[in-house]
C-alpha cells in the first residue's frame, strides 16, 4: 500500500514541484494539497495522510501553528520545509518541538533544476516517515522555558498575535504535563535486554537483570558518544535536559544536521539544559558537563596526543554524511578504546554501524534506542541486527541509566 501524502504550501510552484517528484514514486501516493495551514489542519482530519509536508510560512494559518494542532487533534508524521538561513534553522528547531517529525532544506536551485539528489532525499525521507510506526505526540521539547529573547511561536502574516498565543498556550501546557509525567513515570518503564530485542544472541547484559533495572557501562567513563538522525533533535532534548550540571562525563553529540541548524540547536540546548552545550570547535576540551555538538558539513576527531580536546575537521565532500556517526565513533575507539560508552538513536540508514564495530572490537559499551521511541528505528536497527548493542532502551531511560551509571 502506497504511502499517503499530503501537500501543504502557499506557493504553487512548489506545491506542483513536490507532487511531481512524489508522484514519479510508486511507494507514494498524493492524496492532496493545501496552500494554507487552517487548510492542512481540516485536510489533515478529513484525509488522515500518513505524511505531511509542510511549509512554514502561510496566510490565514503558519505551518508551526497548523503542526501543533495536528498534534494535538490527529497526531501525523510531519515533514517540515524550510530554508537554509539562521532564520529558517530556528523557525526549522520550533516545527520540531512542535511536533514535526523531520524536516529538508529548501535551495531553490535544486527544485527549479529538478536536482535528483534532492528528489531522491524528499522521496526516502517520506517512504521512511510513512512506514514508522512513531506517530505519536514526539513534541519533546513543549514547556521547556525559553529566555525572554527566544519567541515559542512564530506568526505569518496571516495570524495575530492573539491566535498564535492562544494556540501556543493550548499546546504547551498539555506537553509540559506530559513530559513531567513521562519523566515521573520513567522507573516503571522497563529496560530491553539486546538479547530479548535482537533475538540474534547479542548481549545478554540485561536479561539476566531485569529486576535490578540495569544497564552495561563501562568501568572507567571517559567518555560518552551519541549519534543520531531522523528524531535526533527531540531524542537528544529529551536525554540532555535530565542530566544535572555536575553530570560527570564529556558527551560528544553527532546529529545530520547543516552547519547553520547545529549552531542554534547547541545553543537553543545550552538554554535549556543544565550541562553546558556547544557547537564544537577546533582545540575544545572535553570535560565533564559539557556536551559539544560536532558542526555540520564537519568530522570530529580527537587528538592523540591531547586526549581531552577534539579536531574539527572540513568534511569530505564525497561522504554521505558530514559530520558522520561512524567518524565519531570510530575515532573514541582509537583514543579512549573500552572506556567509551556510545549511543545510537533514532535515524535513517545505518551510520554508525561500521563505527558501532570498531568499539565494539576496543570493548567499549553500546546503547541503542528501542523501536517503540524511535522516530525511524534504522541507525539502531543497524546496530542491533549486527550484535553489536549491549543495551536496547527506551527514550526515557537513557537520561536517567546515564546520571546513575547504568542503574535506575
């Protein structure tokens, strides 16, 4: 059964461009457009796509607006499109929270030149969102609180100031209860042993504990390693804003994202996090409390002879990612060997897994997210099919395992 798609754009270039390429796809199906977000949220209920792509700015109703509503009222995989611009990376980071599952860059010139890499990118993300069985409220960032300088909302010219407030106020304050409920809620959630999960024979560091609530850690922490893709931005929210200032290991986050989306979302995560969160850059300590965010369109390495700085490095064109999980992990394998924890979360495709190897083989510990929480199980997936997780865990254990060394 083909992937349903929704349309929703208030230009017609655009609108006809998107269902060209969605259209030539026989895994899609256009079942629809909109030109306006009051129009996507009535489309969205009467339709119920299993995708939509939405752009931000519209009359009557803006498509961070429209999101929170169709999160509220029919919870749907969204696919945000927007610019690359330090404005269109913030506007891009509150589709997010709102509830958005992804998003992809609009370069004009692609679309007008009908560009196959860009075709084929909007065509995967959208078969994979489509196939997820994550449809539920992702909006992990909602009532998180903001400095006076960074708006929640933001309003096209179509939607007062009194209708943006109204709906932002409707939409923060169910996921804010949320979220201290999910948090409340975390020790009865139980821990995924690798073996349960797998059903390959990968590590059974769990199975034989489930009632002790433990995962695998390494003996001697130097260092903890997350990748992530496709639900990176909310997964990453969600682990970072429950670790405590005197959080006692050096993270080193890698997420797809462009060079000017990782510079706002580090600093959007050092407004919101206790720990200090920053754009890596060139000769930057890795200490305990600080995550450091690898930049986009770069490779992360770490110094040999100074092990507690990183190298950022200009990223090789003719890779598919940059920065690249498999980079990153690859490169803690080298420097810090068993005393690596890394952590896999959701994700399109399987960076990471060549990486995952090189740990594995250096005896470090691997966390892969479990499917139920992921936004796309690839990356994972990857991982665990290969035998190469030490621990299958939930969203919602991840932050608390890693305060309390692998025990709840």
């Amino acid at each position: 059964m083909p992937v349903k798609v929704l349309i929703v754009d208030d230009s017609s270039f655009f609108r006809q461009r998107i269902n060209d390429f969605l259209s030539s796809d026989k895994r899609l199906e256009v079942i629809g457009t909109a030109s306006n977000g009051r129009e996507a949220v009535e489309l969205t209920k009467q339709l119920k796509p299993d995708v939509v792509t939405m752009d931000v700015e519209m009359p009557l109703l803006n498509g961070i607006d429209a999101v929170r509503i169709i999160m509220r009222d029919n919870p749907t995989n969204v696919l945000m499109l927007s610019s690359l611009t330090h404005e269109g990376a913030q506007v891009t980071l509150q589709a997010l929270e709102a509830g958005a599952a992804d998003y992809l860059t609009k370069d004009i010139r692609s679309w007008v030149n009908k560009s196959d890499s860009m075709q084929n990118d909007l065509v995967e993300r959208i078969v994979a969102l489509g196939r997820s069985k994550h449809r539920h409220d992702r909006s992990a960032f909602a009532g998180q609180p903001l400095k006076a300088d960074q708006p929640s909302v933001v309003r096209s010219s179509g939607t007062s100031a009194a209708q943006a407030n109204s709906i932002s106020q409707k939409q923060q304050t169910p996921g804010a209860n949320q979220r201290k409920s999910t948090l409340a809620n975390t020790s009865a959630k139980p821990a995924v042993s690798a073996r349960s999960a797998s059903g390959n024979g990968a590590s059974e560091s769990l199975s034989k504990r489930q009632g002790d609530k433990k995962a695998s850690f390494p003996d001697s922490c130097k260092l903890v390693v997350i990748g992530a893709s496709t639900g990176g931005p909310a997964a990453l929210q969600t682990i970072l804003t429950g670790l405590t200032a005197s959080f006692p290991y050096p993270l080193l986050l890698v997420q797809h994202m462009p060079k000017t989306f990782t510079s706002v979302f580090a600093a959007r995560l050092n407004q919101q996090c206790s720990i200090e969160v920053k754009e890596a850059e060139d000769g930057d300590k890795l200490k305990p409390g600080r995550a450091l965010l690898v930049p986009g369109g770069h490779q992360v390495m770490i110094d040999s002879r100074h092990a507690d700085r990183v190298r950022i490095l200009s990223g090789d064109e003719r890779m598919t990612y940059r920065p690249s999980v498999d980079v990153a992990f690859g490169a803690a394998a080298k420097v810090f060997g068993n005393k690596v924890l890394a952590v896999i979360l959701t994700g399109m495709g399987a960076d990471g897994a060549e990486g995952a190897r090189l740990l594995k083989q250096a005896g470090a510990v691997i966390w892969a997210q479990n499917e139920a929480s992921c936004t796309i199980y690839g990356m994972p997936q990857a991982i665990v099919k290969a035998g190469l997780a030490d621990d299958i865990l939930d969203l919602n254990d991840i932050g608390p395992f890693l305060m309390n060394r692998g025990k709840l």
